[in-house]
C-alpha cells in the first residue's frame, strides 16, 4: 500500500546566503576540517544572536498562473537522508531507493505499487545507482552492494572510504566515487576492481559534497576539489581530458575553495560543469580547449540542451546561458536563497525543487513559471529523474514522489 505524505511546509530553514555572505556562514557541517575560527552564521551580531539579516531570508513564493497542471501520480517512502544526500535510480520500470536506515526499496515506476524492500548496507551514505538489470549502493564505511533487479545479493566488497555519491553502472562496470577522492571501476558480475583512479589530495579546506560523475560514450568525467575536471577512459582508467573550470584566488584558504560541486554535464563533445566560487566553463570534450567560460558560482549544479546551459547559483538564482557562446538568455530570481537543487530538463520543462520540498517548472525559453506543486515539506536537494510519465524526487525525510504533467 503506498503511504500518503502531508504536504504542509515545513519551519523555515536556514537560508543559502549570498556568495559573500556564504564564506562567513558555512558551518562545521559543510566544511572539513570541521572546525575553524572566525565563522559567523549570516546573522548581525555574531555567532549566537538572534537578529536574523534580512538580506539573507528566503525569497517568499508569489502566486503564479499555471501554464501546465503538474499532479502527483505516487507516493512512497523510504528512510530519511540524515546529513547525506540520496538519489533515486530508475531502470527496468523501476524506480529503488533508500535512506540511512539501509532499507533499500524497489517502487514500480508507473503505479508505485512496492516490489520489495531489502536490509542493504546499514549506515549507508550515497543513494541508488541501476542498469543493465542491477542495483548498487554504497554504505560509509567503504561497503558496496550490487543487487539483481529483483532484490537478490549479488555480491558485496569493499572499498577504500565512505562512498558519499551513487554509483553508476555502465559497460559492464559498477562505477563508485569515494571520499579519498578516488574513482573505482569494480566488475559488475563480480566486483572484481578493473582499475582505481586517484586523484592528489583535496585541498585543507573543501566543500563536503555528494557529487558524482558522469559516464557519457565510453568515458567518465567528474570534477574535483582543486576545481580541475578531468575524464576517464572506462575501459582503463587513463585520463584523457585535465582542464581547469576555476582557479583558487584570494588571501585565505576559506576564500580560494574552487571545488566542483555538482555532476558535470555532456552532450555532443561538449562538456560543461560549474565549481564553488569560481565559474560555469565549456569545454571539447576531445581537443581540451575551452569553448566559453561565465563567472558565477555554483554548488547545486547544472543541465543543457542543445540550446542553453541551464545553472543555479550560490543565491539560488537561475540562468539561462547560450550553449555556443555563454552569453546569458534570462535570469530568474524569485526564487532566490530557497536553497534550489539541480535544476533539471524533462520533457519541456526545467524541474527544481528547493528547502521546504516546492517542485517549481519553469520554461526554458524564458525561465517563467509553467506550475509548482509541494510534497512533504522537507528539501529537495537533488535533481528530478525522469520516468515514462514525468519526473521523480526523493526528498530529505525519504519521501519518493513520482510527479507528471496531465493531458
């Protein structure tokens, strides 16, 4: 039986201030080391007063007229995400996911009727990766799990340190990104390791971030702390691509984090990702050679077409930048400091979600609203996943939502 979810908002949360203001209000829980001197909260009046900025709230949601009539066509629930980050994974008609309670589920993705449910890794740490009829997970101590799409162990391993993002599985491989900043290519038949990438350290102080990567044409790219994307051949591991998106600058080690937040995105030779403090770049994917580059910051991340680069910045504000020259198209900033996640295309809208849960549609011709519809009241920190009749999200209490635009 799929359980329903209230919908009523949530409390306010803690805003994602401005890019200046964000260097004085990450806390312990988004920087490592976790603990330094001289941060403030983005409140006057230091540390422990009361007196909230104003500049900092939360952009308030105005009524707007609907264009489509976005509805809910199933709801599920799996474990809250705790201080992680899950993602759903959709393969075979099936949407799995789990939270940090390692109860991995199995939702049929047209009715949401349950398949099964599994005791998985128990803590786990990086969401749900499905494909080629399995499903990986990844727990925080290392652990990796494959299952059959019908819910039976595989096989199980382990490997170097907490497993923070979703493992991909493609080409016979299951694809997983550690915290070590290390990339592990595991057989999927039997989790042998084919080969292992490691990357220098990151830097003293970085940006604790779930962010995967991705795996386009026989080759992966994925971003790093030192602001650097790089791609990986999947067959052997070499690097054929090390390109700068940002470079550090400034006086201080909080000021110089130029980490790559979010999934870079391909399509047509062209890879594009967006670092923390630094800019949204495009690059050739084979020559190396950097098409554009734009100056905004980013932690949620970004998606393109064949028309524009699409990327929410650090005030949570969208934009729109032409795909051949990255000059900007629009701009839209009512939802700013909502704490918007990854903005992402399905069908003929751009999907995102922000802190209180609110999925907002927004057309990518002009960046106007098109519908808005709220779930459970708790954020929305990753990008919708599409399914046959519209789009998936899984919130931060687990709630799986399966949403669609009506007829």
């Amino acid at each position: 039986m799929i359980r329903t979810l209230p919908t009523k908002a949530a409390p306010v949360a803690p805003p994602l201030p401005a890019r200046r203001n964000l260097l004085r209000a990450l806390s312990a829980a988004t920087l490592a080391p976790a603990a330094f001197a001289g941060c403030g909260t983005g409140v006057s009046g230091g540390l422990f007063s009361s007196k909230v900025d104003p500049r900092l709230m939360p952009a308030e949601l105005l009524p707007i007229k609907s264009k489509l009539s976005l509805r809910v066509l199933w709801q599920g629930q799996v474990g809250n995400s705790g201080r992680y980050v899950y993602t759903p994974a959709v393969d075979g008609g099936m949407i799995f996911a789990i939270g940090t309670d390692g109860n991995l589920a199995a939702f049929e993705s047209a009715t949401g009727k349950l398949g099964w449910r599994q005791q998985g890794i128990r803590p786990t740490a990086g969401g749900v990766g499905a494909g080629d009829g399995l499903v990986a997970i990844g727990g925080q101590n290392g652990e990796v799990q494959v299952y059959s799409q019908a819910g039976k162990l595989v096989w199980e391993t382990r490997v170097s340190s907490e497993v923070l993002a979703a493992p991909v599985i493609a080409d016979g491989l299951v694809l997983v990104r550690t915290g070590d900043s290390r990339i592990w290519a595991l057989e999927a038949d039997s989790g042998r390791q084919r080969w292992v990438y490691q990357r220098a350290a990151a830097p003293t102080l970085s940006v604790r971030t779930h962010v995967g990567f991705t795996v386009s044409r026989g080759a992966l790219f994925a971003g790093f702390g030192n602001g650097r994307l790089i791609g990986l051949d999947l067959k052997t591991g070499l690097v054929g691509l090390d390109v700068a998106v940002a470079l550090p600058r400034g006086a201080t080690e909080l000021e110089r984090v130029v980490e790559i937040t979010s999934v870079p995105v391909f399509d047509n030779n062209e890879v594009c990702a967006a670092a923390f403090q630094g800019r949204v770049a495009c690059f050739d994917a084979q020559r190396g050679s950097l098409a554009w580059s734009r100056d905004i910051s980013s932690i949620a991340g970004l998606d393109l077409d064949a028309r524009a680069v699409y990327v929410v910045d650090d005030r949570s504000v969208l934009h729109a930048l032409d795909r051949s020259s990255g000059a900007s198209l629009w701009r839209q900033a009512a939802l700013q400091l909502r704490n918007v996640g990854a903005p992402r295309l399905i069908g003929k809208a751009l999907v995102v979600g922000d802190y209180q849960g609110v999925v907002h549609l927004l057309d990518p011709e002009d960046g106007s609203f098109m519908a808005r519809m709220p779930t459970d009241g708790s954020a929305i920190s990753i990008g919708a996943r599409p399914v046959d009749r519209g789009f998936v999200i899984q919130t931060r209490s687990g709630g799986v939502h399966a949403m669609g635009v009506a007829a």
